[in-house]
C-alpha cells in the first residue's frame, strides 16, 4: 500500500506542476481535465502526507522513551498511545481512497422511475420517489431537470426520467437502481386495506458525446404531436420526438418540450445514457465471469427495498439495513441510508481485494 501511495503523492506534484505551466492554460480542455485528475487524488495525498507526519512522530516519542526523566517518558506514552490510533485510523480510511475508482462516480446521472405492479397506486409511488431524490438533491445542491415524462390523471408517473446534475451525484445515487417495493393503503382504497406495489429505478451515468458517438444514419426520428394524461393535446404542433437506435432497438420518446429541437436533445441524451449503460454492463459480465464481486451491479430485477409505511419502516434488503424514520427518508433524508451502502460495499471491496 506504501508503494502505491508513495506513487499516487508523485503522480499529484506532477499534476500541480503542470497547472503552473502557462502552456496549458491556454488549453482549457487539457487543463480541466489536470485539474480534475488532482483534485481526485487531493484526500489521498493529504491523508498520506500526515499519516507520514505521524510516523516520524512516533519515531521520536520512541527515543523519549528512553529519557532517565520519569515524567518525559510518560508523556511519551501518552502521545504514542494516541498517535498509533491516529495512525490506525488513517491506514483504514487510506486503504479506502487507493481501491479502485469507479470511473463514473464523478458523472451526472440519468434517473429513470417506472410504475411497475401495483397500478394508479404504483404510479403515485413513482411520483413520492422522484419527488424523494428531488429533495435529496436539493440538500446536495444538485441540479434537477425533468428530461421526460408520462403523468396520470391522480398526479402519478407511469414513467418519469430526469437529469441531475452536481459534484459526485452517481458516488452516491448509484446503489439505487432496482425495485422498490411499497406497503401502504393507497389514497383510491376505501376498505383500508394495505397494497403492495412496485417501482423500478435506473440510475445511469450520464455519457459524454466522446465516449458513446451515435452516428445519425443509425437513427429513425419520428415527430408527432404531444398529449397530456388521459389522452389529453398538450400541443398542436407536431414538436414530440420519438428517437429508434436501429442497430440495439432502444427507443426514447421525449414531449415535455415546447420545441422540437429541445425535445429531440434530451431524447438523444437519455439515448446515450441508456447506449453507455449497455456497453458497461457488457464489461461487467465479462469481468464477472471471472470475478465473483461485482459492486453496484444495480440489477434492476433484484428487489432491493421495501417501505413500509403503517410501520413507519424502510428496510434494504441487500445490507440487511432498517430505519424507522420513513416520513423522514420519503423528504430526501437519504444521507445514513447511502452512508450505510457505501460503507458495506467499500468493506466487500477491501475483502474482494485482500
């Protein structure tokens, strides 16, 4: 670990010599992305930089310990006692920062609910969950903007999708993709009795033009004109799009937009999310052929949390993690839930890597 971390602070004065290089200034592409690289290894280089301080102060109570004065040598061990926790604790959390990054965690994320069983009563869950992450985000000071969406009568999502955008949105959305399952009396039942139905949630990692290219004779664009819930014109120009990749038979549709043009971008950038997704989760497979720990899978078919709301209860079954706080968590107090995630699957990470 010393080894890496030694290359890891060489690798982060490189980084900081060259943002002093007037050359690259002048090329803000290159120097973004410097910038960028060093500020991702900051922590790890500040962690290590007093984890060696602390190392020659350990070094120095060690030659006070053999002082002839009783009183020198007892604060010496003292502060050696402290100093070795200190130590421990910063070889724990410096262990964390070297294992592999994710590379999407720095990406904005493309966020898609779906009503799944369950009906109407589905469909006003989507819209709790997405108004859930809404307020997580606004706690974060992320950015949210509706990409698209297909309302109901009773102010419900059969589907909604949206774009958020902030500082390490996916490192800590990224863990909620599969299904939610909710317990409740829906608002439309009369008896009193509890229903369960089920959201999905996809959460995809936003994807640069650089990375997924698309190239437009692969595309079918269809316009037509937009409608509300129940059938309902919204539009009487034909400004809703609906873009066909014609090679993977992935279709986006996009009428939230007054205006062709923006509809047809979100369309292509959702298409993109979607396209990435899929090129990444061929990786996977593969790397999980071979490798039996696969973090954040986000297998959407896995049933991943309930909420069960007479109980006042939100259980996630993957960590085997329940909090009696549901109205709390159904505002956006999503902090300890995500903490707890990360935290289990940083330790299967550090089993995984011995």
């Amino acid at each position: 670990m010393l080894d890496r971390l030694a290359e890891v602070e060489k690798r982060y004065q490189q980084l900081e010599s060259l943002l002093t290089d007037p050359q690259l200034r002048g090329k803000q592409r290159e120097y973004t992305k410097v910038a960028k690289e060093r500020a991702e290894l900051e922590e790890i280089v500040s962690r290590y930089r007093e984890w060696k301080k602390i190392e020659q102060e350990i070094q120095e109570n060690r030659e006070l310990l053999n002082e002839k004065d009783d009183a020198i040598r007892e604060l010496a061990k003292e502060e050696m006692a402290a100093l070795r926790a200190r130590k421990e604790d910063l070889e724990n959390r410096l262990k964390v920062l070297i294992l592999p990054k994710d590379p999407n965690d720095s990406k904005n994320v493309i966020l898609e609910i779906r009503a799944g069983t369950g009906g109407e009563e589905a469909a006003l869950f989507a819209a709790d969950l997405f108004r859930m992450y809404s307020r997580y985000a606004e706690s974060q000071g992320w950015r949210v903007e509706a990409m698209s969406s297909n309302p109901t009568g009773l102010g419900g999502f059969k589907e909604i999708i949206a774009l958020i955008e902030g500082r390490g949105v996916y490192s800590r959305l990224k863990f909620e993709g599969g299904v939610h399952r909710v317990q409740r009396v829906p608002a439309t039942e009369g008896s009193g009795r509890i229903h369960t139905s089920a959201v999905t949630v996809a959460v995809l990692p936003e994807a640069d033009e650089v990375e997924i290219e698309i190239d437009p004779k692969e595309l079918r664009i269809d316009v037509f004109r937009s409608s509300g819930p129940g059938g309902q014109s919204v539009n009487t120009t034909d400004s809703a799009v609906r873009v066909t990749h014609i090679p993977t038979g992935l279709v986006v549709s996009c009428q939230d937009e007054k205006s062709q043009h923006k509809n047809r971008a979100k369309a292509l950038k959702i298409l993109r999310a979607r396209l990435l997704e899929r090129k990444q989760e061929e990786q996977r497979s593969e790397i999980a052929a071979t490798r039996k720990l696969m973090v954040g899978s986000g297998d959407r078919s896995e049933r991943i949390r309930t909420y069960n709301f007479p109980q006042g209860r939100m259980t996630d079954h993957r960590i085997n993690f329940t909090l009696y706080k549901l109205d709390r968590i159904m505002e956006g107090e999503l902090g300890e839930l995500l903490d707890a995630l990360l935290t289990h699957y940083q330790a299967e990470a550090l089993r995984a890597a011995g």
